[in-house]
C-alpha cells in the first residue's frame, strides 16, 4: 500500500497521529486502532501520499469538506518533512503549508466559525 511507507517516513521524522483530532464519541466507542486507521485514510492525507510519489508535481489540492485537526497537522508535518510548500483549497478557506506552518495561523483546525 502506498500510504503505508509514506505514514512511516513521516513518523521517523517525529510525526504524532492525533488521536484527539477525533471527535469524543468516536474516541469513546473506538479501539486505538480503529482511530488510528480511520486518520490515516482521510481523502487529503491521501491526495497528498499521491502527490508526493510525483517528482516535482506541485502539491495542490482542492477538497468540497472542511479539513480536520489532524490532517491540518499531518500537513503543517508533510510541509516540514519534506520542505515543500502544501496548498489545501477547502471551500472557504485556502491553507498554505510551508515549513511546518500554515497560512491559516490555526492550529487546532475545527475551531473556525461554524461549519
Ligand atoms: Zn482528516
Ligand atoms: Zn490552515
């Protein structure tokens, strides 16, 4: 699986899986590993394993829902592990990642105005 060696180069560089990125009630009546591998399967952490496979492809991607807290982190990573800036188009907001930061300036994603 493609994700599979991209989730480990990221997590040799220290990346944390966000487990409390979840909502509670999912975090309740889910195993750890359930959590862990519903995180790894969102749609933009996905479109950007995909991405990154490409030898210069520009890291562009436009997504119809609101990231969550933890592929915002997983891409504040990916823009420092990989020095590259990351741009997510979400419907109301675009995310510019470099270096470890975002243009956003959120952290916690999900705390922005209402959905
Ligand atoms: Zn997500
Ligand atoms: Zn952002």
């Amino acid at each position: 699986m493609i994700f599979k060696a991209f989730g480990v180069k990221l997590e040799a560089f220290g990346y944390p899986t966000q487990l409390q990125a979840l909502p509670f009630g999912f975090t309740a009546i889910s195993s750890e590993r359930h959590q862990t591998s519903s995180l790894r399967t969102h749609a933009e952490k996905r479109a950007l394993a995909e991405l990154i496979r490409k030898p210069n492809a520009v890291l562009e991607m436009t997504i119809n829902f609101k990231m969550c807290a933890d592929c915002h982190k997983f891409m504040k990573s990916a823009s420092r592990v990989y020095e590259k800036g990351i741009i997510v188009e979400e419907p109301r907001l675009r995310h510019k990642f470099q270096g470890g930061s975002c243009s956003c300036l959120d952290d916690g994603g999900g705390k922005r105005g209402p959905k």
